[in-house]
DNA sequence: CGAATAGTTGAAGCCGGTCAAATGGTGTGG
DNA sequence: CCACACCATTTGACCGGCTTCAACTATTCG
C-alpha cells in the first residue's frame, strides 16, 4: 500500500522537478487520513475549510449545490489529485465535496503547507500548477456541456477521465474503477437521466467503450476519441503520458 | 489616465495586502502597451506564450474552437484582470483569447514575473489568487450552463458582469459598458441566437434590466439576483465590496 | 421474502434549435 | 445627399430532440 506522502509526491512530481528536500519537507507533513463511504459528503459548500483534502484512493467528485435543489457536479478527482487545493485561499467554499465509491482522504492542515510553501517555493509552485491543471478542466468542462451534442459530451467525459487514471496508474488493461452512477451522469453532464442511459447505450452499441459494475472499458481509444472530439492538450500541464494507442 | 501598473496593483490589492516593496517590484515590471480592435484575436489556441497579459481597458474574452468550428466562449475579463495567467505554467494555450469592444492590453514577460515571485513571494500568492477566483468563475460557469434554465443562466451572467465590473469600479451608476453582441452571448450561454434574443427580450421586460448598445443597465438588482439564482459567494475571494442593494 | 435502489424502456409533449425573412442602423461610394 | 451593402437584431414558423412521466426489471440488503 503507498503511503499518502508517496501519493501526493507521485503526482506533483508528474509536472515538477521535486528536491530531495522538497520531498523531505512533504513527508514531514501532517497527513490525517479518513476513509468514507460512497456518496459521504466531506466538505459542504459553505465550510471554511482549515485542512486541504489529497485523495488517496478511490474517486472523489466536487459539486455545486443550486436554489431550486439540483445537483451539479464540476470534476471528478482521482488517486493523488488535490480536490480542494484552492481552499488555502477562499475564505468560503463554494461548493462542496464527497466520495464517489469507497474512498480514502488525507487532510493537510493549511498551516503547515504555508510554512513549506515559504520553506520550499517550488513546492508552492508544484500545487499553483496543480490548481491550474483544475482550471484547465473546468473549461473544458464548460465547452463539453455547452457546446457538444449529447454523444460527443458523454464520450469526451470518459476519456478524459479515462486518460488520468491512465496518467494516475490505475487502469489495467484496458479498464478501469469508476463508481459513478447515472443519476451523477446526468447530474454531470446536464442531460436527464433517461437521456444519460438511450446516449450510453449508443455508445456501448458503438463498440468503443463501456460503463458496467462501476467500472469503464475501454475497447477502442481512438474512436472514442473521435466520437468526443477529445485532446488532451487541455491536460498538457502534465508531463505528457506515453500515447494512448 | 491610470497606468497600467497601477491597475494591477489597485486589482491585487483587492485581495492582498501588497507591502512597498511588492509595489515597487510591480512597477518595475516591463509593461508592453497594444490596442486591439473589437474581436481582434491577440492570442490563439496552440500558442506558447512567453508573456502574461493584463487588461488595460475595455474587456476581453476568452474561448475554445471546437473540432467542429463551433466557438465556446469560457470568461470575459474586464480592467486589472490577468486573463492568462494560467500561461505562465502551461506549454501550450488550450484556449484563445480576443478583444470583445476596442481595449488595450499590457504584456509582460514571463521572465520578469518569475524573478519578481522569487524576489515577493507575496506578488506571488497574489497572482495565485487571481487564477484561483477565475477557476471560481469556470464552476460557476459549468453550472449556470448545465443545469439553470434559459432566463436564469443569462441574468446569471450579466449579474456577474456587472457585479465584478462594480469592484473594478467600471459601473457609473446603474450601468456599465459591456460591448458583446447576441451572438456572442449565444457562443457563451450555450443558447441560439433566436433563443438569445427571446430571453433577453424577456429580461427586458421584466424590468430588472436592459443591455442596449452595447451599455448594460441594472434597473433590479434585487429582482435580477433573484431570477439568475446569482449569490456574489464565489466571488468573495476579493475582499466584498459595499452591498450593491 | 419484501423493500429499496439502480437501471431500462416506452410514450407524450414542449422547449429550444434551425431556417427564413424582415427590420434597422451604419458606413461607403457614387 | 442618396443608394446600396453589410451587419446586428428581431420575429415567425416548423420540427426534432430532450425532458418528463410512468411502468417494468434486476439486484441488493435487511
């Protein structure tokens, strides 16, 4: 089993060159690990958060909560992402978190994170571009359900999260854990739930993937790519994976 | 007329309390000063930046060309913003970004700005925060287009303009220019031009506002908050200006 | 075994997209 | 000064896709 620091160091060190000190400094950090159960809520919109989350396993999703009662899910986090790192400076979440399946979070008090950030600034860099990497999904995330039709926006969310939980190391084969309802789908996406179940078929019937027990298949890359007008260029902040096929 | 120094440091100063020095490193910052005509595209998808922009004056867009020629407007930017100072950390632009009315925009090399966040390290949590209240604005942008209905996404989106071009102190009374056309305002919400046209039509004459000629008017706040289901939350990353009703 | 939840499928109706045409303002050139 | 072209806006009519609603199935868990 990794450990939480290993994680956090993992992931970071996909797009910045980590000291050994920085890494020293990481592991000296206080991690308060927690495991929740699916859809536990852990932060709520409006909290004021003093702790920033680092998912250690399993999936994580952030979702606004609107006036009229309706769910909206904004991104999806996975191993080694930091779902909350723009907490250090809102005074006020604007939305809030919870486990997607079973799922495993370490809590970094903020504290400690400005004093290594002011010890070792590449550190503080490392998580800037982290936060950035979160920026480039949210806009991806706006053009996918503005702009795409129902099969394209239904393809392009599966690769991308297919592609990170490559870039995460946690695809084997060609499949992968993703414990993600319909209802989310469509609460993802903007399509009703009737809608979310008639597009997934199309796309199982397409033969290039498939979502079953919680878990994504991924039969054909590149046409799945095609169907969801998918480039990971967006995701490019990384440290570019080996290609995909 | 305000130097282009000045802006920056008046919008930093928002939300961070900049001591002397980090003033005086600012403007020590070379500033490059170009005008641009409307929709005048001064940085494209695919660029590998080597210089941060500022607006000036006049505002700005950002957007996403899809594969299939379609165009997706992300953010507008208004006076003090730094529309791509997500640049600074990212390869290669996975969007855009144009003039929307004529404005004028500084350019400063990404060189300088590293050595000044070494130098300030509070410049640099600063700018950080900049591009943590734009990635606030991308979810709410997912949201208002996913999951509000018609009218509601578009006084969302004009209470948001408005409310930020208040905290740039752009609004002279009850108004403020904001130079987009319907089309463009379809290419943001998601929506047809026909479609832009019968909901603003409808905002119109539920008196809470007008937007003509490119000058929009607040008449209701109250009442426009209320249909765009807008709270300034996700904004309070800067410091809350006074109520606005 | 029964209740609850997730998924599947069908039918009906409407909202918003598409297409088309008319209006109005602006700037250019005759 | 008028004629014309061009562009943004406005409005109407049609149509299709998506939402809504409902019923039914499958699976899980007490």
């Amino acid at each position: 089993m990794e450990k939480a620091h290993d994680v956090l160091i993992r992931n970071l060190g996909e797009h910045t060159a980590l000291a050994d000190d920085d890494m020293a400094e990481i592991r000296a950090l206080t991690f308060m690990l927690r495991d929740f159960a699916p859809n536990e809520d852990f932060i709520r919109q409006g909290d004021e958060p003093e702790h920033s989350a680092l998912v250690v396993s399993g999936m994580v999703a952030r979702y606004h909560l609107l006036g009229s009662g309706r769910r909206q899910y904004l991104a999806f986090h996975l191993t080694g992402d930091l779902p909350d790192a723009q907490g250090l400076f809102i005074e006020q979440m604007d939305h809030g978190l919870s486990a997607l399946g079973p799922a495993s979070v370490a809590f970094i008090p903020h504290r400690e994170l400005f004093i290594a950030f002011r010890r070792r600034p590449t550190f503080a860099l490392a998580v800037w571009r982290e936060t950035l990497l979160d920026a480039a999904i949210f806009r991806e995330a706006i053009t996918n359900n503005s702009a795409r039709p129902m099969q394209a926006r239904m393809a392009h969310l599966f690769c991308e999260l297919f592609y990170r939980a490559r870039a995460a190391q946690l695809v084997r084969g060609n499949r992968c854990r993703m414990p993600i309802s319909l209802a989310q789908l469509g609460e993802t996406l903007g399509m009703a739930i009737a809608t979310v179940n008639r597009t997934l078929a199309d796309l199982r019937r397409s033969g290039a993937m498939d979502l079953r027990d919680g878990e994504l298949v991924v039969l054909k890359w590149r046409e799945l790519q095609r169907l969801g007008d998918f480039s990971a260029a967006y995701l490019y902040l990384k440290r570019q994976s080996p290609p995909l096929a």
